[in-house]
C-alpha cells in the first residue's frame, strides 16, 4: 500500500503560547492558511503560518492557539472534542504535507500519523473513520488506523471529498474516476452507487448529516444539483432538486446544508452568497406553487422546455460578500448563516426561512489578518 501507519507513543510538538490578535502588531499577526467547520458547525478551525487557532461560533470567541514548529495547512476537527487531524502547509510546512498527524490537545501531543506518498489535499473525520484524499485515491481507516479501503477517482486536486457525521448514517461521496460522476458509499452496508452529476469535472461535493442528500456542483459553478441517496428499496440516487447559482462561470468555494437538511448555502468567486430552498427533507419533490413561493423563478419559466435555464430556480436569500473566499455554514437555530473569510472575517448573517429576500449582517468580527 502507499500508506504507512505509525502510532507514536508521543511526540510533543507544542510551544505554549497563548496570543491576543488585539495586541498584535500587522506585521506578527499570522496568515490564514486554511479554515473549516467542525461537524455540527459550532466550531471553526484556522490554519495559520505558525500553528493553528480555534473559534467557538454560538457565542464568537477564541477557544485556543497552538504554535507549532510552522505552517499548518489543514486543521480537520472531530465536532468539540481533543482530536484534531494535522497536515502541514504553506512555503515551509511544519509538518510534512504527505503525512496526517493526528493531535491529542489534551496531551498536546501527536498521538499517530499516517503517511502517503504523495500530497494530502483534505481529511474528513467522524467518530469512527478518518479519509485521508489525494490527487487520485480516497484512503478510509478506522479510528485504530488501520487501513478499510482505497477508492480510486479522477484528478482530484482540491481533495473534494464529503463523509456524513451522523451514527445513523455512515455515507462517504467522492468523484469516481469519470469526469463529473460521484461514487456514494454506504460504509455500514457496503453498497456503492455513482452518479453521472455534471458533464464537466467536479468542484464541490457537499452531505448532509446523515448521508441521506448530497449537493454538488461542477467547475462552470452555475448549477447546484442536489440528490437523495437513500430513496429505499435498494434503489439508485435520484436527484431532488436543481438550482442556479448564477450565470457566470465560477468558483465554488462552499456548499453545505442545514441541519434539518431543508436548506443549502452556497458561496462562491463571484463574492455573493446564496441560500437555497430544498423543501421539507421528507418531500421528494416540491411542487411548483411551493418552489414559486420560495426560491425565485426565471421571468422567462416559460421557455423551460426550450432552455434549462429559463425555467432554472434561483435562490430564496442572497448576500453580497465578502470578495475574498470564504465558506459557509447554518447557525444553529437554522434561521442564520455563519460566514469565515479568509482575509480573517467573520459573520453571521440573518434570513427568513419562508420569505425570499436579503439577508441582513447580524454580527461581525475580526479572527486573523488576511492571507
């Protein structure tokens, strides 16, 4: 195999230091590298030029700072607890970039790693797996490190990878090996499905929290598609809903749904933010006075049946930027969206769940100074 497991009976890389970004000058103030969302959304993880740092989002505030030996690329939580997955980043990685060292910041302390042979592009985490993706192969391991599955796909350098969270459902979605098509794999029954999403090569893949929806998009950023995976009767994925975006090509930064999975928020490099209306979870298909009511419809849906685009739904609530990448999330009341920028913004943003329009900036602070 092209990994190597080592469980390392500990190795401390930690120089404790705890700072306040008030007090620091510009010049010292460390550079985001990476950020991410835990997997209930109440968190987020930052990756700077010396270490990492991590924000609680109910109440904003800085949870810790570790400075490491150097940069730190990826920070990958596991929902509050003390195991972290590290990998390193930047010009001089602190760690190696083709390794996951997995950190206990109760010991403060590397506990294992895993090493690749090449690169890793993201790691995903739930309570009884680890995925480590590179350029062209998915790798699941249990939590012991051992190695369950290799599952090879296309060319994939933004590490594009989804694992669902829930206990109720172990659902892990990946590109397969052609273009546009997603590979969804149940880890409790074994049982795989592929999806032919997009003719183009795939952007973004984003799973609910218990591997029952999959939202994905494709490299021309346009159009969202979001499938069910779990229809019953052992049958195929079938695909719920198909919303626009926009019209422009773009990148897709961010897709992710709400808890009760009725919503998407999607961010992208045209610096707006969208949020979409999939409907009640347990409803296959709104019907077209719902979706009208809803999201927005093209003034031209008559012409739906000479161009998709026309009779394309458009989204329920929209925000306009920030002009940086960022990515997205719900708030947990389900009636907020959380916004983390790279230029070290964060926001949270209000909308009416049943009525189209703006959101409204309801809060913003400043984490980090920009990249």
């Amino acid at each position: 195999y092209a990994t190597k497991v080592v469980r390392l009976a500990g190795r401390n890389f930690l120089h404790q230091k705890r700072m306040n970004l008030a007090q620091l000058s510009p010049q010292s103030t460390p550079h985001v590298l990476y950020i991410g969302f835990n997997q209930d959304f109440g968190c987020f993880s930052v990756g700077t030029n010396t270490g990492f740092r991590i924000y609680n989002c109910d109440t904003f505030r800085e949870s810790f700072v570790r400075d490491l030996d150097g940069p730190i690329g990826i920070v990958e939580m596991l929902f509050h607890c003390n195991i972290l997955a590290l990998v390193g980043g930047g010009k001089t990685p602190g760690l190696t970039p083709t390794k996951v060292m997995i950190w206990d910041d109760n010991q403060l302390m590397a506990i294992g790693e895993i090493a690749h042979r090449s690169e890793v592009r993201s790691v995903k985490l739930r309570r009884d797996k680890i995925v480590v993706c590179l350029d062209q192969n998915v790798y699941l391991y249990n939590f012991d490190l051992q190695m369950i599955r290799k599952y090879d796909t296309a060319q994939n350098p933004k590490g594009i990878v989804g694992l669902s969270p829930s206990p109720n459902g172990s659902v892990l979605c990946c590109p397969s090996i052609q273009k546009g098509h997603v590979r969804v794999a149940d880890l409790t029954t074994g049982k795989e499905d592929f999806i032919a999403a997009h003719e183009s090569p795939l952007s973004y893949i984003a799973i609910n929290h218990d591997g029952s929806r999959i939202a994905t998009a494709s490299e021309k950023g346009t159009i969202i598609r979001v499938y069910n995976t779990k229809p019953g009767n052992g049958k195929q994925p079938v695909l719920m809903k198909e919303v626009r975006r926009g019209t422009h090509y773009t990148e897709i930064y961010s897709i992710s749904f709400s808890m009760d999975s009725r919503f998407i928020v999607v961010s992208s490099g045209r610096g707006t933010i969208h949020i979409f209306d999939l409907g009640a979870a347990d409803v296959p298909m709104p019907t077209e006075e719902e979706s009208a009511e809803k999201n927005r419809k093209s003034t031209f849906g008559f012409l739906s049946s000479v161009s998709g685009y026309f009779g394309s739904e458009w989204s329920l609530a929209w925000y306009k930027g920030p002009d940086v990448p960022c990515i997205c999330a719900f708030g947990q009341d389900n009636a907020s969206v959380l916004v983390v920028a790279s230029n070290g913004q964060f926001l949270r943003l209000g909308f009416h769940r049943e009525k189209a329009g703006e959101m409204q900036c309801l809060e913003s602070e400043i984490f980090c100074a920009g990249m």
